[in-house]
C-alpha cells in the first residue's frame, strides 16, 4: 500500500501554478476541477482547462467533465456509486468523488477491510498524506456521485480508421438492443411456422373428418398467433429504429470529429465537393447496416427455423429447394465482379458531378459576374450525362441476375405443388394438407434468398462508398494525440533559423533559409512581391505547415513541442477575406470564447476601430450577420475581424493583408489604432502598402522565400534597393508633384 501511495505523490506532484499556499480561498468548482486535473494527470494526460468550453460562471454538469476527459482522450464516465461498491474498487487508481457543495475529493484507495477509503484534497498541499475516511462521515458530504477515468485501452472508438470493421464494430456494440431484436426474430420465426401447420390440421382433420370441434379450436389458436405476431413485429420494428437512430447520431459524431481533425492544406488540396459526396455516402453505410442488412439477418433466422419443419414433412422437395436456392447464389455471385467494376465507375462520375456542384455554389458570385452560367451549365449536363450513362450500364448489368434468378424462384415457390401433388398421385406419400403446408412455408424460403441478391449488390455499393469515406477520413490528422505538448504563457518572442519549407506538391521552396529574431513586443512588417513567401512564414506560425526544415521557436521553445490547439488559441489572425459566421455581431466576435462577455466585445471593437459602425446599425452588437455577410461591407466585415482576433487579448496578432480591403478612410482609423492594438504584444503585418507598415519597429523585405534585408523604414529606404523600388513606386504622385515644384521653381 505504501508504494501505491508514494506513487500517488510522485505523479501528482503539483505543477507551480497549484502550489500557491496561502491564496485566496479556491472555489469548490476550482477544487473540483484540480481534483480532475490531478487524476488526468496521474495517467500522463495534461488537460487544458480552455478545452472544457464552460463558461466559469456557471456549474458544469458531470457530462461535461466526462467530455472534457474524452476529448483529451481518456475513458471517463461519471456513475452513482454506492459505498459498498466504493469501497470494493480495490485496484490503486485515482476516483474523483463530486461532492454535495460541488468541491470534489481524490479517492487513492481504499481499504475494504477497515471499511474506509482514503481521500485526499486537491486544494491542500500536494505533500499532504491521505486520510481515511468512513462511511458516515462521507455521507455528510458525497450522496454518491464518481468520475471514473482511466487511459483508454488500444485505440479509442474515435480514433479507430473508418472502415467497414469499424461500423460492423459500431452496431455490434448495441449488444442490448440487438438481443431483443433477435428474441423477436427468433419468436416471430417460429410463428410463423405455426398457420401453415394449422392449415394441414384443417386441411387434414376438419374438412376430412367434418370436427367443428376442432375447428373452433383451430381458429382459436389462429387468432392469437396472429396477435402476438403483430405485437412482436411492431417490438421489433422498434428496437431497429432505435439501432438506426443511435448508429446515425454515432456516425455522424465521429465523422464530423474526424473531419475537423484534419489540416488545413488537406481542404486546400481537396475539393469541398468531394468531401461532401464522401460524407454523404457515410449516410448510405448506415442505411444498408440498418435497413437491409438487419432485415436479410432476420430473414435467415427465418430459414434457420423453418428449414428443419420442411425437412420432417417432405425431404425430397426440401432438397429440391436447396438445390434452387444454390443455383440463385451461383448466379448471383458469378455477376459480383463485372458489377463491382461498373458501379465504381458510377461512383467517380458522381464525384465528379458533385464537384462541379458545389464549385458552382462557392463561385457564384464570381460565375454570375462572368456571365459564366452557360459555361458551368455545360459542363454540368456534360457531367449529368456522364453519370447516367454509368449507372445505367451497371443496373443493366444488374438486370441479367435478377432475371436469371426468376425461373428457379418459381420452381421454389410455384412448382412444388405440382411435384409434390405428383407425389401423392404415385405413392400416396404425405398429405395433401401437409403439402398446402410445405407451400406456404417453402415460399419464406425464397424471399430471404432473393433479398440475399439484393444484398450483395448493394454490399457492392457499400463497400465502394466506405472505401472512398476513408480515403478522406483516414487522412493524417493533424496531432495524433490532441493533449500532447506544453502549453506556456507566451511572451511573444518570434525566431526562424534557417528555414526551408516546400508545400506539398510544389517544386519550389516556399521558404529558403529565413532566419530572423524578434523580441516580444515588435511590431514586424514583412514586404516583399506577390508569392515572395510572406504569408507562408504566418502559417508556419501558426503550426498549419508542420513539415518543415529548420527551428521556428516562440520564446525560445520549438514549435513543435507547443500543443497545437494552445499555440493557435494564443494568436490572434487576421487574413484578407474572413469568414464570419451565422450569428449576431456581439456572436461573432466573442467567438464562442467562454467567459466573455458583451464589454469584451464591446472593448475589442473600439480597439479595432469597429465600434462607430456597429452602433450606428438599428440593433448594434444584436444586429444578425447572414452566411456569408451580406448585410456588411468589406470594410466593416474586415474591422469585425480585427476585433474578433483581439477579443482574447493575444499576445501574438498576426495581420495578413488586413487593411487592404479597407477603404482609406477605414484604413486610416485601423492604422492609427494600430500602436494601440500594438501595445504589449507582438505583432506581423503583411502588407503591400507600406503606408501600413512603415511605422513598424522592424520591416522584413522578402523575395522568392529569402529574406533580403531587415531593418526599420529609413535604414531600408537608405540600403535596401527592393523596398526603395517598392517606396518610390508607391509614392510616385508625391515625387511627381516634387519635381513639377522644383521646374516651377527653376523656370
Ligand atoms: N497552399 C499552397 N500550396 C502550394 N503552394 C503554395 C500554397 N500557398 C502558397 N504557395 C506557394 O508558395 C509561395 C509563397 O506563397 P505565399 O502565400 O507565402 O506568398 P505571399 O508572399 O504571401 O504572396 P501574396 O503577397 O500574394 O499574398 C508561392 O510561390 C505560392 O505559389
Ligand atoms: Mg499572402
């Protein structure tokens, strides 16, 4: 017991930021939260407090801890545990018992012998020793609520690659809903099995010895069966919505996380429209698994049943039925692969279709103002035609099975009567009411049968759209474990030492050796031609390119050793064309940052020069800001931007090109705001008007990747040939206007 304990003062040492003794008094969620902090960490795991998306003015609920966990990667699950149970957790792990006043204890372990379990409090020393706790003084305080954790085992469900194991994985996992289907599957195939015999009764016993008796009995017995068959074909019916439902909602959870896992150059690479067409295919998976898959299992325990009944009342015609139904198998499997080939092609013409699609949606703007319609429109009938083409051949192609299926189907269903009335006619075997019943119970052989085709045709579709869903969601995720890293408060100091990088797919280098340092608190212009590598050296930045050669450090610290989502949250960025999202203004700018308020944002758009224009619209910060903004100008979209980035106070604010959509007017009032928003952190700005830049601590003059001269606007303009180019090009009507004073002067 002792090692367990020195274990737990190992691992939870406490980092500095906890140890600060004699504080203000912590609050009970504060405690509580360093009581989930500390068992996260005893497994390794460093949570991020940002990540748990609560604003702290309100009272998480225990599934948003749970979350919190899950998303950092860990198993977690909050229970109502009884003391008994408690006290049996006998392996040394640390449980989070949430206390009645919403302050939360660490459980280290427990001593069922003694019946007491050892509790330690987050907000104490760490050092501090556990102390034992009974049953009735832990019944003043807990009522029974745990958060349970653990690393999870292997992979987690989500981060398993997509692929068809994993969704058989993801219904098998429904263990309880699927039992109760298959009970009343079982049930309703062995009702089934019940009219047809009741008929040979009839047929043999009523009609030929005259029995009302029996009859009544007889119709009795019919009307229940037929009742409870109703009753279990409604249960199950439900449990399989149910399946259906849970599986969409699992599906759809994951795909979207998975999706936004991804880097950004993946969505630059990809065409939005294929992405789409893949994400809707995942749609289909789920159908086929519950629809017909579910269906066509269910049928075969129909056959399983009823095929041992057939075998006691005729084995010669049961064979001559099996030997059918392997003709409609071989038939079926013999057109599997010139299907497959064809319905692949189906497939890319309608990728391709969707591309076009969705290309046409995103440029409308730009279609329409090229008058451009006739163009698309083409190439969308071109498309269309395509596709049709395509899957026409292949359901032609699916047509032959289906037909060549057809003549041994009737056999099965149809010509058994004949045969077996043969039968009887030549040596008086079986009954003639034992042959109605072979009837009506060899017809529910076929139907599952003729759905198996349908099966494996559409298994062919399936298979084909989850191959082509993980070609995209299977990509490289951006980290593969989203906690990893450190996650230190910035100062803002910036160095590149000798930095390549080439983008994917390119021959050139983006980057070629830049090296520089800026201390925190600079304002760093970068200048240089179109494509010279400017706003590439943002993006290293900001860890969207991560393969490159070279150091790029933030306060002396390697990129790369900086968790990703810590790194992004602490800059602030501006970009040229910003996105902004449904919601109202206030919304927009507080971006979903938790704890922020209206005079957050009302500071952030005075700082960003916002504020003039949002007052003056009719509701202000309420007004509502549609997809894609109309109701903004440029301008005004470009400010909302600005105060956004700064909403968090970053201490890193990169500008790309930020003021260029800017009209001088609002231009002007972003500039001289500038040395405000400046003030105590680091700034980028690209710019091509040097007008922006030029007040700039320090400038760097790019060109093809390299960096050519660094220095402050009047050392450039002194020994930088490049940048005296770009000044004298950019201030042409002033030196004209010098030299029209100086003729005038001279003349
Ligand atoms: N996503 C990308 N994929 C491939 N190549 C890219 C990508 N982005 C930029 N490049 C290439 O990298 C080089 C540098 O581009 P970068 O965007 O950094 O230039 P820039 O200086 O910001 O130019 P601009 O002033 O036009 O914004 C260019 O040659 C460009 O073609
Ligand atoms: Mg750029």
């Amino acid at each position: 017991m002792d090692s367990v304990d020195n274990q737990f003062q190992d691992k939870m040492d406490a980092p500095a930021a906890y140890a600060q003794d004699g504080a203000a008094p912590r609050t009970p969620l504060e405690i509580r939260i360093m009581a989930i902090l500390a068992a996260a960490r005893f497994y390794g795991y460093e949570l991020d407090r940002a990540d748990m998306r609560i604003p702290p003015n309100e009272v998480p609920p225990p599934a948003a801890y749970v979350r919190w966990l899950q998303n950092a990667g860990l198993w977690a699950r909050a229970s109502q545990l009884k003391w008994r149970q408690l006290v049996a957790m006998s392996d040394a792990r640390p449980v989070v018992l949430l206390l009645d006043d919403g302050s939360a204890a660490l459980m280290v372990r427990t001593d069922p012998a003694r019946n007491v379990v050892w509790l330690k409090d987050p907000a104490a020393a760490f050092e501090t020793d556990p102390v034992p706790v009974d049953e009735l003084r832990l019944a003043q305080a807990w009522s029974g609520l745990v958060l349970l954790l653990r690393p999870e085992r292997g992979l987690a469900p989500d981060d398993q690659p997509f692929s068809v194991q994993w969704i058989v994985g993801l219904v098998l996992r429904e263990k309880k809903l699927l039992r109760d289907i298959l009970v009343g599957s079982v049930t309703l195939a062995i009702l089934t099995i019940f009219p047809p015999l009741i008929i040979m009764t009839v047929v043999d016993r009523v009609v030929t010895h005259h029995s009302w008796s029996t009859l009544t009995l007889v119709a009795l017995l019919l009307g229940v069966a037929s009742l409870y068959e109703a009753i279990i074909g409604w249960c199950r019916r439900q449990q399989i919505l149910f399946v259906a439902t849970r599986l969409d909602a699992k599906l759809g959870l994951y795909i979207f996380r998975r999706l936004l896992g991804l880097p950004i150059d993946f969505f630059e690479r990809k065409p939005a429209g294929e992405i789409m067409h893949a994400l809707h295919e995942t749609g289909k998976i789920k159908q086929f698994l519950t629809g017909r898959m579910l269906a066509t299992a269910l049928d075969f325990i129909t056959l399983v049943v009823i095929i041992p009944v057939l075998l006691i009342l005729n084995p010669i015609l049961t064979a001559l039925i099996m030997a059918c139904a392997l003709c409609i198998l071989g038939i079926i499997v013999a057109f599997l692969g010139p299907y497959r080939r064809l319905y692949a092609k189906y497939i890319q013409a309608e990728i391709a279709k969707g591309v076009t699609m969705v290309e046409t949606i995103h440029g409308i703007r730009t279609v329409k103002s090229l008058a451009m319609e006739p163009v698309q429109k083409d190439e969308w009938d071109k498309r269309t035609a395509a596709a049709g083409e395509a899957n026409l051949a292949a359901q032609k192609l699916a047509n032959w099975p289906a037909t060549l299926v057809q003549p041994f189907e009737s056999i099965m269903t149809r010509f058994v009567i004949l045969i077996g009335a043969a039968m009887i006619l030549q040596d008086g075997t079986g009954s003639v009411g034992g042959l109605f019943a072979f009837m009506m119970l060899s017809g529910r052989v076929a139907q599952p049968l003729v759905s198996l085709s349908k099966l494996i045709e559409d298994a062919e579709e399936q298979r084909t759209a989850v191959a082509y869903a993980s070609s995209i969601l299977n990509s490289r995720p951006e980290s593969t474990n989203p906690s990893a890293g450190v996650r230190p408060r910035f100062e803002g100091a910036v160095s590149f030492n000798k930095v390549e990088f080439t983008y994917p797919g390119s021959k050139t280098k983006a980057l070629d050796g830049v090296t520089f340092d800026i201390a925190p608190g600079t304002m760093l212009g970068l200048v240089g031609r179109s494509g010279s590598g400017k706003s590439t050296i943002t993006r290293l930045l900001q860890g969207i390119n991560r393969e490159y050669e070279g150091f790029v450090k933030i306060d002396g610290m390697d990129l790369r050793e900086i968790n990703l989502a810590h790194l992004r949250r602490s800059f602030g960025v501006v970009l040229q064309d910003n996105f902004l999202f449904r919601g109202t203004i206030r919304e927009n700018i507080l971006a979903g940052r938790p704890g922020l308020t209206l005079t957050d944002a009302v500071r952030a758009a005075r700082l960003a020069g916002a504020e003039e224009f949002i007052e003056r619209m009719p509701l202000g910060y309420e007004t509502f800001v549609e997809e894609g903004s109309p109701n903004l100008s440029g301008g005004q979209r470009q400010r909302l931007a600005i105060a956004r980035a700064l909403i968090h106070d970053p201490r890193i604010l990169i500008l790309d090109e930020a003021t260029s959509a800017l009209d001088p007017e609002s231009e002007a009032l972003v500039n001289a705001n500038i040395k405000r928003i400046a003030h105590g952190r680091t700034m980028v700005i690209v710019s091509h008007r040097l007008s922006s830049i030029m007040d700039c601590h320090q400038i760097m003059v790019m060109d093809r990747g390299r960096v050519i001269d660094m220095g402050t606007h009047d050392q450039l303009v002194e020994r930088c040939a490049i940048y005296r180019h770009l000044w004298s090009q950019q201030n042409r009507h002033i030196d004209a206007a010098a030299e029209r004073a100086a003729l005038i002067q001279g003349s």
